[in-house]
C-alpha cells in the first residue's frame, strides 16, 4: 500500500495516457505528415499551397471568421444576461434552467434541420409571414440571391443551439461567487450594475476563460448546422476540408485544411487566455 | 415633490422592472422552445402536409412521416448503430477517464501538470479532424467503418470530459472519508467501492450520459469514418441534398428526442459538473 | 500491552522538513496529546503513526511489533477525525459497524457491539439516522463509536473536538476522556487546544516545527517548561520574560532587582515568571500599568517594566488603574530561567 501510493497515480492515469497518444497525438502527428508531403514524397508545402489558392478558400475563411465574429459575442451577451437573470430567480429556476439547457444536449445537425423547419420554402417563417398578409405565396429565402439571410438562419440557428453550454459554465462560475462580496456591495451601496461590473464580471473571469475557449473552438469547428441550411450556398473551412477527403479524394489537401483549423483555433484560445488572464492568487 | 410621490415612483418602476424580468425569462423560455416544437409539428404531421403551403401551427399527430423515416432504407440501421456506438463511447470514457479523474483529485505526483496540459489541450483542437488520419489508420486495422472504431474516436471526445466531470465529483468526496475506511480495516480498493463508489454513482452516471450525448451528436467523424455502418447523424448528412423534406424532419426530431431526456436527467449535475471542471 | 515506540521517524515534503528526527515512546493505556500550534507537525506524526502518510525515515513500532510498513487496517488501531468522516451513505448504525462488518463478524455480534457503544456515546437512539440528519455533536460521538466498536489497541485523534462550539467541547472532552480511560486504550490526540491538553492528557508532547520540545505531564510542562517556546505557547496568557545579568557566583540582576539564580558563566539570563505567581509587596520589580481587564474571578494587568511587557493576574479586589506604579515580589519557587541563545530551560 505504501508503495502503491507512489505508483498508483501514473497506474491510473495510463489508460487516458496511452488512449491518448494513440487517438490524439498519433493522428496529430499523421496528419501533420500528411500536409506537409508531396506526391514525390520529401516535405513540401504544396498542398497548404493548393488549398489556399483554391477559389473557395478566402470566401470559406472569410465566412468562418464572419459568424464565429457575429455569433461569439451575442452568445456571451445572452449566456451573461440569462447567467444573471437565473441567479436572481427564486421560483421556478430549475424549470426555466432545464430549458435553457435544452439546446446543450442538441447536436448541430439537429439544430440545423430544426431552423430549416423555419426557413425553408413552405416553413414557418413563411407561413407566419403569409399569415399576417406581409407576404402572398412563399419566398425561398435559402438560395444564392439571398446570401445575408442564409447567414442569418445560421447564426441564429449556432446562436440558438451553443449558447446553452457557456450558460451552464458561467452559472456555475457565479455559484461559486461567494454571497457575501454582494452583502458587502449592498452595504457601500452599490448599483446592481456596478455590482456586475466590479464583482460579478472580474471574478468570473476563470469561468469566461473556459467558455470562450470553448465556443470560439466549437465555432472554427461549424458544419453540419451550415450543411444542413446552407447547403454549399455557404462554403465554411469544416466543410470544405470534408469536400476536400470524399468529393475530390484529395485527403492531403484535406489535411493541411485541418492544421489551418486548427492553427486559427490555437491562434484565438492564446489571445483569449492572454486577455482574460487571472493574476495568481487572484482566484477565489 | 412630496417623499410619497418619490416612493410611488420608485415602486412603479420596481414594478415595471419586474414585468420586464419575467417578459425577458418568458421570452427566452420561448426562444429555445418554439423552434424544437416546430420541429415537433413537422415531425407529427403527414409528409403531404410538411410539404404544403401555408403550415398549420398545430400538428396533426399523424404518423406518416414517423413511418417513413422508419421504412426509409438504413435509418433504422442507422439509429441502431448511433446507439451503439453511443453506449460503447459511454462506457469506454467512463472506464478510462474516472481513474484518472480520480488520480488528479487524490494524489500530488511529478507530472501530474503535465498531464492536466495534456487534457486541457485537446479541448483546446478541433478533434474531430483527427479523424482524418485514423481513417487510414483504422483501414490498415481492421478498424475501418466499425462502430467500435467509431466509438474509439468518440471516447477521445468524450475523455477530457469525463476526466474534468469525474475529478471535480470526486474532488467532493473528503478524502478522510477514504481515510477512515482504512483505518476501519479497507484495503484502497475495498474503500473505494464500499464508500466512494456509491457516493460518487449518481454522478458518474451524469457523465456517462454526458459522453453518450457527445457521441450521439456527432456528426464528422461519424461522416469520415464510416461508410456502410452509417450512424445517424452520418446517414441524415450524407442524404442532406437527396432525401424529401420529411425524412429530414422526423430524423431531426429522432436526433432531438434523447436529448430532451438526457438533460433532463443529468439538470442537477450539470452545474456542479462544470463548477469544478472550470479551474 | 499497546506500547507505541517512534524511533528516529522524520519527514519531508520536497524540501520542507516537516518531522525532524523525532523519538517517543507513549506507555500502555497512556493518553498522549501532540500539543503545538498549525503546521508544528503534530497531524503529520499522527497520520504516519495511522498509516495514512509514510515516514521518510525511522520506525514506528506498536506492542512490540514494527508497524510502519504496514496498511493501517493491519496496524490494530482505529481513527477519529477532525470532520467526524461519518459515511453520508450508511446509517449510523452501519457506520459504527463498519469496521466489524469489514472483519466478516457474524451479525450479531455486530449489533451486540455496536449496541455496546452506542450506549456509551449515548446516541442508541439515532442509530437508524443518516449522517445528514446528525447535529455536529452527535457525528463526532458516531465517530467515536465507530472507533471505540473496533476495540483497538491504539486509538488515534485529530482534533476531533475543534468542530464543535466552546461548550459543547467542553462536555465532550470530559466524557471523552471518561470513555478512553474505560476502554484501556492508548490514545494519542492531536490538538491546538491547550486547555484540552491539558484537562485530558496523562503526557503532553509539545511540538514546535517539526521537533518535539518537551513530553510531559501536564503539570511540569506547565510549571517546569523545557524550554521559552513551552513556557510562551502555554498559559493563558503565556509566561513573562524579563532579561538578568550576572551579579556574582548564583545571583542575577533583573531590571534593577537582585534573585537567586542558577550558577552558570552564562553572559546572560532570562528570568521568566507566571503572571499568576506575582503578587504585591514592598520590594520587588517596578511595573508600569498600562491595561487593566477585569475578567471576574480575577484581574489581568498588563505592565511595563523597563522596555518589556510584562502581565500579572491579581486578585480581582485589587485597585489598579492605568499608569499607576506598582511593585510586584515573585514568588521565588516559581521564577524559571532560559538560556537566550539555546532557548532552553537552565536550572
């Protein structure tokens, strides 16, 4: 036993170690292989060359960046609103979370093909526009004349469905504020809204750290909400690193498309962690 | 002015403020809801009636729709092997995240940073790319368009989770607790099944329908690595462009429903989950 | 027979020395108290004793066996701890029974045991509740119980009573202690709680930075401290000191006062006294009072003389205000001496 608390740990921490060398640095380190070679073997930045040049990559880059940039904040913002408004609640806040985590458990597709439900041709935004007489036979608003309301479906669709898991982060991070830095803002009579700019806002920094880093990845990760309303209407880096592997067989093309995902992600968690750093023994 | 009026004032827009509070909570209530019962009414109408113009508000609760997705060639298949996959992904993160979860809460040991780094960093990729190189990878094993190699990518998704989720629940259990039942005549292993174990099951079995969830969601890798075993989300993707109206409805609706129930089963851990899996 | 024999036990965590070489041996049915501030090493040397922590060095030995390679479920003894770590999943009853149900007694004995203790600690009627619905003071007696039903032949504490208010502290330590010398184990307790030390132990080892300073009876680490650190941790308040210089062959100079002292060639002497050993008199030490607290049974002055501080507890009848002088006679068979370099006791 007393040997055992010396070895015990690295015997409890080798499966997740070993599970994942094999499924997450191995295939780091392949993928990393397969981008940076050629057809005539050597390294070579050919195929980020080949990728980059494509017609479709700035536009895919461009709307990447554009949603993660409009969808991002307004999930803060509303994840931040709903966070505070909860934690004021006394009746029925288990019911009104339960439902604002809905969506959590929701995967992308699904969210996609819900708000097609609404946008597309014989759906209910048309249906409820034709009720009200502003329209009289159906619009289609997903085609390639309406490119802002395609982005539009997307985002509220992303914002719709991803807002849930920053909620569930920042409630927690705001259970953990103690009570009493708020009794002792009330007593030096502090607004509420001071009260969330000095106390809530700064001590939730940790836990806005993690949503961030979180969403914003998730964000870079979009796909299948975009395939699903989108279509190919609206290329995103996901998708076309996907077109790249099964419509033109071209999986190094596909791969050095992955490491600039994934080179844009790392880019963005280090300016986040870098704006929202906590000071050391700054945390609660 | 008069103290009354000042006070009646203040009151009003107490009042008014009050109102605000509940239209905005009703209102948001309403945001995530309305879209999934639309999604309800598609799904629980004819596919004669998804595909008219203008809708009805209401469903019709007629079966139709349901039945073809049912008779659609490999969407049962399809569902079945999401499951699968699914239950496997559940397992396998629980039985090789919680030790280490349970490693990281109880013992200091060199590299222990290090290994937290190791977690932490693949939340911060895009995992599901990975899949790209395992697809070669799992055709040289064997592996290739199985839902246990699927589910092997899943787990990987699934195990910085279960690591997080399993080290802040056991991380709640006082460590004299285990203490105690060694001096009371437990070996470790003994301890941790007769005290830890059923304190810690009800959260263990919230982050085991955690990773079930992530699995079942998934919709990439899922894309990349089969071809034939096609899990749902794989199969509903790849017939995005071909399949009628309906049959995306009804499979949607087949996507929605488990996680309806599972949030609903893990609300109470949810934040407790996340609390500690922040730091 | 339950001796306890540590031997040359020492342990570091990293670079920080937390037990320094420390050697006790703690006699049959003995109740020891480690005795020291936060941090002094006191919990450290119980959990190595448990098994809970493992000895960078040395030896820990029980009734003649050497135990510190052993499991603590194979070391005989049994385990209260500071938060009671009653099991929020069982009843009390299978709490206390726990140890015996792991030792596969056969059920009825379990019940006769559990029963037996329970009717000691007095809580035979909470023996169907949950730890959840237990005050403070009914957890720590489960926690006793649950120790007690194992019959050890060492019984370990940490702090066990730190938890709970002042007087319900008070009663537990006196059944406590009732309950120990009963059950005719060797118990060593881990506490802050000078009081409790004092009122509970047959032995106090006092502990200072990972070292014992003194093991003795209550009363000669009260009147006989080993050393300054003994003599300025207990007591309430704690011993004054005053600094002597030599005046010839046993005598030492004390702010302008000639005592009786040992005779050393030291350079320099402290003179230390117990506020409660001073009293009024026509000669003695010239005080200065600066505070005066009535606190009932009597009077805590607190005095300057020369630079230092200087307390004394009077008769509570005593007039004193502040700033009046005061000429205070120790008395003479209670005045301790210190070496100000070794800090240790000279006689």
């Amino acid at each position: 036993m007393l040997l055992n608390a010396r070895i015990l740990p690295y015997v409890l921490i080798l499966p997740v170690t070993l599970f994942l060398c094999l499924f997450f640095i191995y295939p780091f380190v392949l993928v990393s292989q397969q981008a940076f070679g050629s057809s005539e073997g050597g390294w070579s930045l050919d195929n980020f060359r080949e990728v980059v040049d494509y017609w479709k990559f700035p536009i895919s880059l461009k709307n990447t960046l554009l949603l993660a940039a409009a969808v991002v904040p307004i999930q803060l913002a509303l994840a931040l609103l709903m966070a505070t408004m909860v934690s004021k609640m006394e009746k029925g806040r288990d019911m009104v979370l339960y439902i604002w985590t809905i969506p959590l458990g929701i995967s992308d597709l699904a969210a996609g093909i819900i708000w097609l439900a609404i946008f597309e041709q014989s759906g209910f935004l048309n249906s409820m526009l034709n009720g009200m007489g502003v329209i009289d036979k159906p619009v289609n608003f997903l085609t390639y004349q309406n490119p802002w309301i395609v982005f539009v479906a997307i985002a509220l669709a992303e914002i719709w469905r991803a807002t849930a898991i920053m909620l569930v982060i920042l409630v927690a991070g705001i259970g953990l504020i103690p009570k009493e830095y708020y009794e002792a803002a009330d007593v030096f009579g502090a607004s509420k809204w001071k009260q969330f700019t000095r106390i809530t806002f700064p001590m939730l920094r940790p836990s806005l750290q993690t949503a961030l880093v979180l969403r914003v990845i998730l964000a870079f990760e979009i796909f299948a909400v975009v395939a699903a309303l989108g279509g190919t209407l609206f290329p995103v880096l996901m998708g076309e690193t996907y077109a790249y592997q099964f419509d033109l067989l071209n999986s190094g093309a596909a791969a050095a498309m992955a490491l600039i995902i994934l080179a844009i992600s790392i880019g963005f968690t280090l300016i986040i962690l870098r704006i929202l750093r906590v000071p050391k023994g700054a945390s609660i | 002015m008069t103290d009354a009026t000042a006070v009646g004032m203040s009151a009003d827009t107490r009042k008014s403020g009050r109102y605000l509070y509940i239209a905005s909570v009703a209102f948001l209530c309403a945001w995530v809801i309305v879209p999934i019962y639309f999604l309800l009414i598609n799904t629980l109408s004819s596919p004669e009636a998804v595909n008219s113009f203008p809708k009805s508000f209401v469903p019709e609760f007629d079966f139709s729709s349901l039945q073809f997705f049912a008779g659609f060639e490999g969407m049962l298949t399809a569902l079945k092997n999401s499951v699968i996959v699914a239950l496997m992904t559940m397992v396998m993160s629980i039985i090789i995240g919680a030790p280490a979860g349970y490693a990281l809460s109880r013992f200091e040991f060199p590299g222990k940073g290090l290994f937290r780094l190791l977690i932490l960093l693949t939340r911060a990729f895009p995992l599901p790319l990975l899949a790209l190189p395992l697809a070669v990878m799992f055709i040289q094993t064997g592996l290739d368009d199985t839902a246990f190699g699927l589910a092997l990518v899943h787990t990987t998704l699934a195990i910085p989770f279960a690591v997080l989720i399993t080290f802040s629940l056991f991380s709640g259990i006082p460590i004299e607790l285990e203490e105690a039942a060694w001096t009371l005549g437990c070996t470790r292993l003994t301890a941790f099944t007769k005290v830890v174990l059923p304190l810690i099951l009800p959260g263990i079995t919230a982050s085991a329908i955690f990773a079930f969830v992530i699995s079942w969601n998934e919709v990439f890798a899922a894309a990349v690595l089969t071809i034939e075993n096609r899990t749902l989300t794989a199969f509903l993707l790849q017939n995005l462009d071909t399949s009628p109206l309906h049959l995306k409805f009804a499979g949607g609706f087949i996507l929605v429903v488990p996680a309806l129930i599972f949030i609903f089963a893990v609300r109470k851990y949810l934040f407790a989950m996340w609390g500690i899996a922040n730091r | 027979m339950a001796e306890i024999q540590i031997k040359n036990v020492a342990k570091s965590f990293g670079a920080y020395q937390a037990l320094n070489n420390i050697n006790l041996t703690i006699a049959d049915q003995e109740f020891m108290v480690l005795l020291g501030a936060s941090g002094c090493g006191k919990s450290t040397l119980l959990r190595i004793i448990a098994g809970l922590e493992t000895a960078t060095s040395g030896e820990v030995w029980i009734g003649g066996k050497r135990i510190d390679h052993l499991s603590p479920k194979d070391r005989g003894i049994a385990m209260v701890f500071q938060n009671y770590a009653v099991f929020p999943h069982l009843t009390v009853f299978e709490n206390i029974g726990f140890g015996l149900r792991m030792q596969k007694l056969p059920n009825d004995e379990v019940t006769q045991r559990v029963e037996r203790v329970a009717g000691l600690m007095h809580i035979e009627m909470l023996l169907k509740r949950y730890s959840g619905e237990l005050s403070g003071g009914q957890r720590q007696r489960v926690a006793v119980a649950r120790a007690l039903a194992m019959e050890p032949d060492v019984i370990l504490m940490d702090e066990p009573l730190s938890n709970l208010d002042a007087l319900l502290r008070m009663e537990m330590r006196a059944e406590l202690k009732g309950v120990l010398a009963e059950s005719k184990t060797t118990a060593i307790y881990v506490t802050h709680d000078q009081v409790e030390a004092m009122s509970m132990a047959d032995r106090i080892s006092v502990m200072h930075e990972g070292n014992i300073v003194q093991a003795a009876s209550p009363i000669e680490v009260y009147r006989d401290p080993a050393a300054k650190f003994v003599a300025s941790f207990i007591g309430n308040p704690p011993m004054n000191f005053l600094p002597a210089t030599p005046a010839g062959a046993g005598k030492w100079q004390v702010s302008g006062q000639t005592f009786d002292g040992p005779n050393t060639d030291k350079a320099g002497l402290q003179f230390a006294i117990r506020p409660e050993d001073m009293a009024p008199a026509e000669h003695g030490l010239v005080a200065t009072a600066k505070i005066v607290e009535p606190l009932g049974a009597h009077l805590l002055v607190t005095c300057q003389i020369d630079e230092a501080q200087f307390r004394v507890i009077l008769d509570s009848d005593t007039v004193v205000k502040p700033g009046q002088t005061l000429t205070l006679a120790p008395q003479s068979d209670r005045v301790r001496w210190f070496d100000p370099e070794t800090t240790l006791a000279v006689a």
